[in-house]
C-alpha cells in the first residue's frame, strides 16, 4: 500500500497506525520526497506531517532544498494538527533568509488560530525564528507579554517554558 493510500485511509487518530507506517518506509532514501507533496493534500497532511515530525526525532535535520518546500507550503495547510505538527518541527530546521517572511506569515496567522495548541506553539515557532534571525526579538518579546495577560492558561505554560530557555 503507498503512502497516500494509507494516509487517505487512517482514521485521524491512531499514532499506532503512523508509526506502523513511518516504520515501513523510514528507510527509503526518498522518505522526505514521498510525503512532502502529502502536505497539499487535505486528506493527507495531518498524517503527512506527523511522518515528518516522527523522522525529524531520529534525523539531524533536512536538505535545504527540502526546507524550501516546507515553507512554501505553510500557507496551504488547513487542518489544525498538521499546523501544529509543523510547528513543532521548527526547532529542527534552518530558517533561511529567503523562507524567514513565508514563517512569519505562517506564525501571525497561527497566533489567531481557535486552536489553543496552535496558538501555544506558534510562540514558540516565533521563538525559534528570532533565534535564527535576532532582528524579530524585541517584537516578540511584545508578544509574549501580551500573552502572559490574555492567553488561555495552556498557551502560557508554553511561553513560560519558553523564557526559561533564556529569551
């Protein structure tokens, strides 16, 4: 069964079922290849990103070339867990000066999100892009201070676990 094919039939639900997967395919040279077109596909890209998060826990990082799909491909997702798979993925990719604006979109947009989760790691993506490109701190460092007033409780455990990291 292919990929698409087994992403198409999963129940939304199941980690079993993706790491099943994930291990059936995490050996093939193309893995990243295979699912990124995935992530243009509503019925896939939940799935299709969790592949992504899964493999970046046993990997070092990705090709640039690759990171450059993944940008370009932010503003298309519509379901909330592939969102929230991206942005957990962050801190594992190299935020290009080219790709830094396409994130920034991506992270604005998450932060008025009803999704308290996407809301919550979406600082932290903003996080991760001034680590990369200092230029954004002062802004987010707003940010999260007009978070720590008027966030769900949850979106504020997360920045405080953010600043302890010393930001």
């Amino acid at each position: 069964m292919s990929i698409r094919k087994a992403l198409q039939e999963w129940n939304g639900k199941s980690v079993d079922d993706l790491e099943r997967l994930y291990g059936l395919y995490r050996t093939d040279d193309a893995f990243i290849s295979l699912i990124l077109p995935l992530f243009k596909q509503p019925d896939c890209e939940s799935g299709a990103t969790w592949l992504l998060k899964r493999y970046l826990e046993d990997h070092e990082g990705i090709d640039d070339r690759l990171l450059d799909e993944i940008f370009g491909s932010l503003g298309r997702l519509q379901h909330w867990q592939a969102k929230l798979h991206l942005l957990q993925c962050l801190s594992h990719f190299k935020i290009s000066k080219s790709n830094k604006k396409k994130l920034e979109l991506f992270l604005r947009a998450c932060l008025t999100s009803s999704n308290k989760f996407v809301r919550a790691w979406s600082y932290n993506g903003f996080y991760e892009l001034a680590l990369q490109h200092p230029q954004y701190k002062q802004e987010i460092k707003a940010f999260f201070e007009m978070a720590m007033r008027d966030e769900a409780p949850s979106v504020k455990a997360r920045i405080r676990n953010i600043m302890k990291r010393g930001f």
